[in-house]
C-alpha cells in the first residue's frame, strides 16, 4: 500500500518533479555566461566612475590655483627653493616638474602649497582614486610636513629639467603663462603620474606610480577644464629604467603633448 502510494504520481506533476542534473548543469552554465558578459560592463562601470572622480579632483584643484594666484599677485603655486642635493631628493632643481607635495626636509612644494589653505579641508583631492597601487591616503597625508611626499599629480609651475645648478626660473603668472620648449603656448598644468621604476630604486624610496591602468591620464588645462588623454604608445609613460636623467625631460615631453591637444 505504501509502496503503492509513493509510486502514485501527483496530478500536479504528471510525469515527474525536480531537475535532472543536466538540467542543473545548463542553468549553471546560462548564469556563468551571463556574469561573464557583466563584469566587463561592470568593471568599465567602475573606470567611469573612477575617471569622474579624478577629473573632478583637478578641477577643484584650479580652483584652489586660482584662488592662491588671486592672493600672490597671480604667481601659480611655486617653488620653496630646492634642498641641497642628495640620492634621494626628487625635487633636485626649484621649478622643476613634480608630483611631490613635501619635501625632505618637511617644506610644502608644487600643490602642495595648497594645503595650508586652499585644500586645507580636502587634502585628498591631491590623489587620484584610479592609482594602480592603492594609496594609504590618511598616512600619507600625515607624513606631509615631516618628510617627502608625493601626490598623485606631476604639477608643473616651471620648465625646469637642470638636476642641479644655479638657473633663472621665471614663475608661471596665471595671466603670463609664457611658452613651452617648443615654442607652443603653455596650457596644461597637472597630470596623472605613470612612474616607472625598477625594484631596486626602491632603496632610494623610488618606487612606480601608475594611473588608470597606464591606459590614459586625466589633465588640467589653464582655462579650468579637466580631460583625458589616452596613453598611446606610452606617451606619457616616463620610465626610470631607459635614463635616469631623462626622468624630468620626459615628465615635461608630456605637458608639451597635452600642450597641442
């Protein structure tokens, strides 16, 4: 009887209920597709969102340039004057392009300037949310006025590539911007670093400093707009490995591209 009754089929389920396991295994194998098609679409998601950030970072930044200009006679943020030489000074040269933002000796430099005001309350806008190596934001910042740091941005308030001796370095005005290298009007002020270092520059606390996947890095142009530029060919790639002391050369090859774009 209770054999009987097992065996007795429901009316609700003429045939039989359940899934066979091939059954399974093809709606295993539809979901797996289908999260294969997401992700792209989702971590592209994430770069947009990423490049939004960034983009409005540099913009709030030349608003703070123009506020500290308005203030210091239209000079752009500049200088202090450059530590004597070492291994492992990155600022060798006052008015050379950097990402630094403190020097060794803990003195405020380039973007850094604006810290004491101007970005005293948004110090993370110095760092671009797209950096291939995550950053420790808050340690980084509390580093600042100790010893040298950098920030995500080369900033370049000069063309200055001397690694050492005594030049005349006329500062950019906000209205008297004057000319590149080249000869073409100056028009980008910051950019994404893509810093390529070999490991063992490390020792000399020398290490990469990548963006956006080194795919592209965002600008800031003098009249206040932010945009990015893909790295086609590693333009704007600077690699410590080729020479050393092209290292500030090529840092301002790339201002001098975005110059013309």
């Amino acid at each position: 009887m209770l054999a009987a009754a097992l065996s007795r089929r429901s009316p609700e389920c003429p045939t039989r209920c359940g899934f066979t396991l091939i059954e399974v295994l093809v709606v295993i194998a539809i979901i797996a597709v289908l999260i294969g098609a997401l992700l792209p679409a989702l971590g592209h998601g994430r770069q947009l969102a990423t490049q939004a950030v960034c983009l409005s970072n540099l913009r709030q930044i030349s608003v703070a340039m123009s506020s500290y200009a308005l203030e210091n006679d239209g000079s752009l943020p500049y200088g202090p004057k450059a530590p004597p030489p070492s291994a492992t000074n990155f600022y060798p040269h006052t008015g050379n392009v950097t990402s630094l933002i403190s020097l060794e000796n803990g003195s405020p430099v380039g973007l850094g300037l604006l810290l004491g005001s101007h970005l005293a309350n948004t110090k993370e806008l110095l760092f671009c949310p797209g950096a291939d190596d995550k950053w420790d934001t808050k340690a980084t910042l509390a580093a600042v006025g100790v010893s040298q740091v950098e920030a995500s941005y080369y900033y370049r308030h000069a063309s200055v590539t001397s690694l050492s001796g005594p030049l005349p370095v006329p500062r950019m005005n906000i209205d008297r911007l004057g000319k590149n290298r080249h000869g073409d009007p100056i028009r980008c002020l910051a950019m994404d670093s893509q810093f390529l270092a070999p490991p063992k520059m490390a020792l000399f606390n020398l290490r990469s400093r990548t963006h956006h996947r080194k795919r592209a890095v965002d600008a800031l142009f003098t009249d206040g707009h932010a945009s990015k530029h893909k790295n086609v060919g590693d333009r704007f790639t600077v690699n410590v490995s080729i020479s050393v002391y092209r290292t500030l050369d090529r840092i301002l090859e790339g201002f001098e591209i975005l110059d013309k774009e």
